[in-house]
C-alpha cells in the first residue's frame, strides 16, 4: 500500500503510516498539513503545542508564516485559533485544526491533505521520501513516570538547569528546558500521579543523553 490511514471512534484523530509500515509523526503531519495551507494563506498563522517537534515553528517561518506556541490541549488551541485567526493548527496527538471547520479538530481533513500531497508529486514517489524534509530531529516519545511529589520532582529538574549558560526555562505548561540543540518539556498529569516527559534533539546520541538526565531527575537519582 502507499499509505495507511487510522482514525479514533469520532474521526477528530488521524494517525498515517507510511509505505513501509512506519508511523508517520503527527508533528511531520502538521509540518506538511502547515505548508499546504501557507501556500493558499501566505503569511498566515500556524499554531503548534508545545510538545511539537521544533521542526514545525522551522518550516512554518521558512514557508512565510506565523508560527504561535500553546499548551497541550484542544480548548488551548481552539482559543488561539479564534484569538490570532490562524488557518491551522496541529498537535503531537493526532489532532488537527482548520480555519476552515470553524477552528475545529478533523482528522478526514489531515487525511484527505495528505493524500492530496501525495497524489501531487512525481509518479513513483513514496510517502516517506515526500516527508523527509519534514523531519529533522530526534524525539523521545511521552515517558511517563510515576512520581510520590510532581512538584518536587519539578523543582529538582529546574534548579539542575536554571544556572546553565545556553540553557533557557518557560513554565508555560508544566517546565520546558531549552538548550542549543535540544529540549524537553515535564508535564503533570491532571489524574495520575505522573510526570510526562518529551525530549527532542538534533540527533539520536543528543537526545537520549538529554532524555536520561531528566529522567534520572524525576526519579530522583
């Protein structure tokens, strides 16, 4: 096949695989699903989570646009949508928002951009050769981990990173640690006793250097 496509019960999600077999990144998704809105809404305004890969706000700037960081959370972006008129927006769940289904999550829409994209380009092209200038980097995936104390747990993290020289800290959700070529974002959960844990980095090595520290921090090593 040259792609596969999975929506959750209500079809506001949509989850690609590629020719191979490979889940596609929901964050490559909103990269591409972005590039095709600037180019009918040049200058327009992308909003992204933040827990996106950091190649989305890339791609969105070098494509003319706006990109604006939120938090994780359908009724965030649908409040930034409104307050900014941006024209899309996409999250790392597999949600995705149109200007065009009145600032809504649709996964039909992903999908039918992304076959449109496909269908687009060169006969014998394969999703994965089409996506891979969208992806840039190397991200951990949500690690959660059981914690007694979010919020000590939290402060260890911050006080280990605060004094760093390169390094940068916002608490716009939960704490994300930012540094020349890499970050992560803890989050608590609302319901469990977790923090969830998304690192990113310019490479494999990076990002799993930057990945185990903060996990040795939350767990308190």
């Amino acid at each position: 096949a040259d792609l596969g496509l999975a929506f959750d019960g209500d079809a506001d999600r949509c989850f690609v695989v590629d020719e191979r077999g490979e889940v596609v990144s929901p964050s490559t998704l909103t990269s591409l699903i972005a590039v095709r809105e600037l180019a009918k809404h040049p200058g327009a305004t992308i909003i992204h989570n933040l827990i996106t890969s950091a190649a989305v706000p890339d791609i969105v700037r070098e494509h003319g646009g706006t990109p604006v960081r939120t938090r994780v959370g359908h009724s965030f972006i649908k409040a930034e949508m409104a307050r900014t008129g941006a024209v899309f927006g996409g999250e790392h769940s597999g949600h995705f928002y149109f200007a065009d289904f009145w600032n809504a999550d649709s996964g039909m829409l992903a999908a039918l951009h992304t076959l449109a994209a496909l269908g687009e380009t060169a006969e014998g092209t394969t999703l994965s050769s089409l996506l891979a200038s969208y992806e840039r980097y190397v991200a951990s995936g949500e690690i959660n981990t059981e914690v007694a104390d979010q919020a000590a747990a939290t402060a260890r993290i911050r006080a280990a990173y605060e004094a760093r020289e390169g390094v940068s800290l916002d608490e716009l959700d939960g704490l994300t640690v930012t540094g020349p070529t890499w970050w992560f974002n803890v989050r608590p959960s609302n319901t469990e006793p977790l923090l969830r844990l998304n690192a990113e980095g310019a490479d494999e090595p990076t990002m799993a250097a930057v990945r185990d520290e903060a996990l040795d921090l939350i767990r308190g090593a």
